[in-house]
C-alpha cells in the first residue's frame, strides 16, 4: 500500500489493482498529467477501503477482481462512508452481472482496461466530478438491455384459466369451474394471447410452459 501527498488543485487519485504490472501501468499512463496525482495504491479492496480514509482521495480506481475485499464490496464501504471520494471500475470484465452490481454499489463509472491514455484521463476528470463515465462497450450492453422486452408476466387469474385450458377445458366449462362468466373467460384469454404474442389456446399453454409461467400438469 502506497502513498503520497499530491499536489493541491489536482485529481487525486488512488489506484487499487491487485496486479502489480497492471496497476503500475494504470500510474504510469496518469502521471505525465499535470492535473492528476496518484496519492496512493492498494493491492487488494481492503487496503483501497483505508487509504480512502486515511487521505480521501477525490478518486479511486477500482479493479473488480481483488483478494480479501473485492472491488464492489471496495466501493460500497467507501461510497458509505464519511469521505466524498468517488470510485470509478477500471477491469477487464464486462459483464452484465458485474456492471449491474458495480453501479448499484455506488460507482460513477465503469471502464475497461483496453482504454487509451486519454480516454483514461478524461474519465478521471469526469468522474472525480461526479459524472457518469461508461466504456462505449459497457454503454452498447446497457442500451441493449434496456430495449430488451420486458418478460411477459401473468395475473394469478390468468394462470388459473390458462390451467383449465391446458387441462382440455371449454371456455364454458372454465367459467364453472373457477365460477366466473363465459365471457369473463374469453376475456382472461384475450389478454393472454397479447402478453404471449400468440393467436390460439394450444400456442398459447406451449409458451407458457415454456417461459415457465405454468406448470406442467400431469
């Protein structure tokens, strides 16, 4: 672990990496800046965690990967304590899971390793700003999975007419058995076929089942 004081008016950043290659390459690309100070470097997410507290940095660069605390976790503790300090994901892993879980623990911004030096650079002044920093790759998968259609889900009633249906009953005979009218059935059907795109009843329970949305019987 690391650590310098660092010039006032700049960046100050800390760099947690548990690859010492890596991380030594990260300070390298930052310290030609003028307008950023790397005031410290951590191996692992603990070590990150109290060098925030012992300088409260403006930034921390976190890895995601890191024995004894790894780089979410890192940003949660630091994210929920006393200091401003942001944290901006600098790995190599761009994975829905991971993204989703860096930025519900607190993250500014997620970026890849395969950045150049002043993407780099750039994203330590945004971030240490508080805006929001996202490798092109990691904001093509957000926007993907935002116009991603939302799964169909069924109301409880749905599902009870749906099941008559896949049992082989009428329409006539699912208004007996769930006590409902004839037309009140259609009327659960018709809302079925629109939230599983399809025309017809036997289509209809196969993509259920398929989506997992009822149970087989039998």
């Amino acid at each position: 672990m690391n650590r310098v004081t660092g010039a006032p008016g700049r960046v100050r950043v800390v760099v947690a990496d548990d690859h010492t290659v890596m991380r030594a390459g990260v300070v390298a690309l930052l310290a030609d800046d003028p307008t950023i100070d790397v005031v410290g470097e951590a191996e692992d997410g603990r070590a990150a965690v109290a060098l925030v507290e012992e300088l409260e940095p403006d930034l921390v660069l976190m890895d995601l990967r890191m024995p004894v605390l790894d780089g979410t976790s890192a940003t949660a503790e630091i994210v929920a304590g006393r200091t401003r300090t942001r944290v901006l994901i600098l790995t190599t892993y761009d994975t829905d899971a991971e993204i989703e879980r860096a930025v519900e623990a607190g993250a500014v911004g997620y970026l890849l390793k395969d950045a150049t030096r002043g993407q780099l650079v750039d994203a330590v002044h945004s971030a240490s700003r508080g805006e929001t920093v996202l490798a092109p790759r990691v904001a093509a998968r957000l926007v993907a999975r935002m116009r991603r259609p939302a799964p169909a889900t069924l109301t409880r009633r749905e599902v009870d007419v749906l099941g008559a249906v896949a049992d082989g009953l009428s329409n006539v005979e699912i208004g007996r058995r769930l006590v409902i009218t004839e037309a009140t059935v259609k009327t659960h059907l018709l809302r079925v076929f629109a939230k599983l795109d399809v025309s017809d009843r036997t289509h209809a329970v196969v993509t259920a089942l398929e989506l997992g949305l009822l149970e087989r019987r039998g």
